[in-house]
C-alpha cells in the first residue's frame, strides 16, 4: 500500500519529516528513508478496521513505552502533529473525510484498500498454490 501511495503526488512527506521523532518515546528519528508512506498506509489501514477515530486516539495506538531511567517507565503518546498531517494529505488525497467524531474513510479509499488487499491475495496465491481454495 505504501508504494501505491508513493505514487499518488497529494501524498509526499513534509519538510520536516526528515529530523522528527515519531514521539516522544523515541530516541532518533526513523532510519528508513519511506517511513512517511509507510505511516499513512498505516493509518488508513487503521482508518479502515476502528471506523471514525479522532488524532487522540490514534495517538495512543502509535505510542509505547516511555523509559524514564530511575522513575520506571510508563506509556507516552505518540506524535499528534505527525497523525495530523498524515491524515491532512489522505484527505486531500480523497481517502478520508472529517466528521464529527473524528475521521472516516470515503467509499474511495475503501476501494483503494480493497483493490491492494486483492493484489495481495493474488500475489500470495501465486507463491503458495494450496491457498487457491481460501
């Protein structure tokens, strides 16, 4: 899905994506040069399984453990303005629209999500022939 959005050009990664950290649980910003398209793949998917959810919550789902040396560790949030802006260019893309409780995916981008899932699918029945009958 991540190469599929990298081909769309509504979706490019910001000015800053190269030097943020993906929350405040995290040391260094992330290594792999596609993380931006990996992300908004991963949101849409998200998107897609919970229905309407707002940025706050899907701020708790990309956080984790947040080590606090003596303290312990408890749980942060992940980045809000990294989510925001995600979900800003999938909803320039046509693949997300705001609501009320938050945002939700447009008959369009469920069909974009079904069509990859179909690729898959094919791709795997390919390599694997028993799968055929599932």
């Amino acid at each position: 899905m991540a190469e599929e959005l990298k081909i769309n050009e509504k979706i490019e990664p910001p000015e800053w994506a190269g030097y943020v950290k993906t929350g405040i649980n995290r040391e260094m910003p992330p290594i792999n040069p596609d993380w931006w398209y990996i992300r908004c793949a991963s949101v849409l998917r998200r998107l897609y399984i919970d229905g309407p959810i707002g940025v706050s919550r899907l701020r708790t789902y990309y956080g984790g453990k947040y080590r606090r040396t003596t303290a312990g560790s408890s749980f942060a949030k992940g980045s809000g303005s990294v989510i925001r802006e995600a979900l800003q260019q999938l909803e320039s893309a046509g693949y997300v629209k705001k609501m009320k409780t938050g945002r939700q995916m447009t008959p369009m981008g469920q069909s974009f999500l079904d069509n990859i899932a179909h690729q898959v699918k094919a791709e795997v029945q390919k390599s694997i022939p028993e799968l055929e009958r599932y």
